[in-house]
C-alpha cells in the first residue's frame, strides 16, 4: 500500500485490515493456492476500489468504524519501517550482488532444438571422441618412439576442446554465442589443417562439415524472446 506521509497510520493499518477481511470470506483458501496468475483475482480490484474512495475521505469514514481497536494493536504491536536493504533481501538480493548484475540473465532459455541440431550435436560429440582417442594414442606413440611430434597431441586436444565447446554452445545460451562458435569452427580448422598428415583429406572434410554444419545450427537455435511459464 502507498498513501502520503500525512494519512494516518491507523486508517492506512484499517484499510488493509478490511480487504484482508474482505478477501479471507470472497476466496477459499483451495482457489487461492491453485492460482496460477495474480489475474485470477481481477474481480476483487472492484471491492479495493470502493474501499479506497471510502478511506480518502477520512471525516466521513471515521464514524463508520471503530478505530480503538486498531489504535490498541498498533501500540501493542507498533508497525516496522522496513529499509531499502529489507526489501532487496527479502526479494533474494542485496546491494552488493545489485551492483554486479549485468545484462541478460544466463539463464535465458533456448528454443527447441530441432532433429538437424540434435544431429550435428551428435556428430559432434563424435568427433570430439575420435580426437581424443587419437590423441591417447598418439600419447602411447610418444612414450614408446621419442622422435614422435608432441604438437600433434596438442592439436587432438585442441579439437576435441573445441568440439565439446560447440556442443555446450548449442545446449545454453552464452554471451556472443554465434562468435564463440565460429571461434570454436575456425580452431576445428587448424587442428584438422596441421594433422593432415595423420588424416586423409576425407577425415579432415568430415570433421570440417560438422564443424560447419553445428555451427550453423548454433545461429539458427536463437534465445526465447520471453521465458516459457511466464505468469506475470
């Protein structure tokens, strides 16, 4: 409730105290826990609206109630003055993660994946295994001849990395999303560029295709414009 800092504290303490009143004998309490939107309970605003014209006009409204057990209430029980820093953590902040805040939340959803991103997420994560189980044995090659080249192990982890990233990009929503992907494409390309002689240039295409083609599905699964279940 919002009245000026001139209205009195008791009649402010019995308006509320009436639709409280009001509202307890309208509504049982099965309909008021099975509402899903505060719209559910759009016909009371008619009750509130009366009441209200009635409590600003005070001369008249002091005759018609009895304010003595309201004043004793309030001395009995005096009302708190709630603070900035009340209200933030009651609602789960407080000032300090306030001013952090920027942004879209990261928990922006994401629109349904369709059978194509499912696919390429899929043959992503292949990829991604067929490097890291190039790159263990390249590891075994490595300990077992030293002459072997340590920079191909890099580069098998590197595309690996880069696989598993796209995936998570296609599962959640990121900042600069469709950049980051085309960052993770472009390191699939390198990798795949200086393993060409580990590779034949059917394996290098594969892998480059499915890098390509996640990366196109990354850009097509674009954020919900609102959150699903949105009630109010």
């Amino acid at each position: 409730m919002v009245c000026t800092a001139s209205y009195p504290n008791v009649l402010a303490f019995c308006f509320l105290d009436e639709l409280q009143k009001e509202f307890i004998v309208t509504y049982d309490p099965k309909r008021i826990s099975s509402a899903v939107r505060p719209y559910s309970f759009i016909e009371f605003d008619t009750f509130i609206q009366k009441t209200k014209q009635r409590y600003n006009s005070p001369r008249s409204l002091s005759t018609k109630i009895n304010l003595a057990d309201m004043q004793t209430e309030i001395k009995l029980r005096p009302p708190y003055q709630l603070s900035p820093e009340d209200l933030q953590a009651i609602n789960g902040f407080s000032a300090r993660t306030a001013a952090k805040y920027k942004g879209i939340a990261p928990t922006q959803m994401l629109e349904p994946a369709t059978l194509p991103g499912v696919v390429s997420c899929v043959l992503t994560v292949l990829c991604g295994g067929l490097n890291l189980l190039r790159g263990v044995h390249a590891i075994e090659s490595i300990l077992q001849n030293d002459d072997e080249d340590f920079n191909y192990v890099i580069a098998f982890f590197l595309g690996t990395a880069a696989c598993l990233y796209q995936c998570y990009l296609f599962l959640y929503f990121s900042v600069w999303r469709n950049s980051k992907s085309f960052l993770a494409f472009a390191l699939i390309c390198l990798s795949n560029m200086y393993l060409y002689e580990l590779r034949n240039i059917w394996q290098i295409l594969f892998h480059v295709a499915v890098g390509a083609f996640t990366t196109l599905q990354i850009r097509l699964r674009q954020p919900l414009g609102k959150a699903p279940d949105y009630n109010v």
